[in-house]
C-alpha cells in the first residue's frame, strides 16, 4: 500500500508550497456513464485522469480532476460496483466545488443545455455560488469559498 501522506503536489498560488494529494474523493455512479463523462467535463470543465473499463464497457473506476484543484471518482452504476453485491442505493446529497469564477460555471452550464437548479448567487458567508444538476440528478454547487 502506498503512503499518499508524503505525496505533494505544487499549489501555484503559494508559489510552489507543497500540498498533499486529495484525501477525499467523492464518488458518483451513474447509469449512463457516457453521458455523464460528456456532461462533467464537456460542459462543467472536469478533465478525464483515469477510466478504467470493463470488458462490457462499464467503468469500474473513473478519476476526474477540476482544473482548480481536488478530483470526483465516478463511475457505471451496476450491482456489483466496488464489490458489493447490490446496487448503492441514492443519497441526498450534493458535491462542492471550489472555482475563482463560478458565473463562468453558469454560462458553460447553461450555454450546455444543464438544468440551474440555483441562479449564481452571494451567500451569507462571503461564497459565490451556483448549483448545476447534471444528467442524472446529481446536484454540483460551485463557489468561491474554499473552506475553513
């Protein structure tokens, strides 16, 4: 097993500090895969590090990285997804994504036929924000605060 503790990447707006590697990685699982990696990175602006196919074509195992920083692994809704013997099931639930410019999000979103499911708004706690929901439902909130 790999120590990805010691693991770093550069942070261009610290001048070159060290941050570790994502220890957190959402994950989404869709039923057409294919439309949802044309949505995520077609439209949102994700790019594709990693698919990994099965002989069907399902994705067992999909990186995408936001050009901003941190990464979503996705993919192919099927019983036996990361062993388990039925299907996971939905959550409510929804992914935040940090960006310097969500209103850019918004016009790619709309301009891609997405559904808004929040105008680009200010929050109470200093956020930029818009929330897209993309082909299956799955609600993506892009602002501007990048946490505590």
């Amino acid at each position: 097993m790999t120590d990805t503790t010691t693991d770093t990447t550069t942070d261009p707006a610290t001048s070159g500090h060290a941050l570790p590697k994502p220890g957190v990685w959402p994950g989404v699982l869709y039923d057409d895969i294919a439309a949802a990696r044309g949505f995520l990175t077609g439209v949102l602006g994700f790019t594709e590090a990693l698919i990994v196919p099965d002989e069907n074509g399902a994705v067992v195992h999909g990186e995408l990285r936001w050009p901003e920083g941190g990464g979503v692994m996705v993919g192919s809704r099927r019983p036996d997804a990361h062993g388990g013997t039925g299907t996971l099931e939905r959550a409510p639930q929804w992914i935040y994504v940090v960006t310097a410019d969500p209103d850019a999000v918004y016009e790619r979103a709309r301009a891609g036929g997405a559904t808004v499911e929040q105008e680009p708004h200010d929050t109470d706690y200093g956020s930029r924000n818009v929330a897209i929901a993309d082909p299956e439902g799955t609600v993506w909130v892009f602002g501007t605060y990048p946490g505590a």
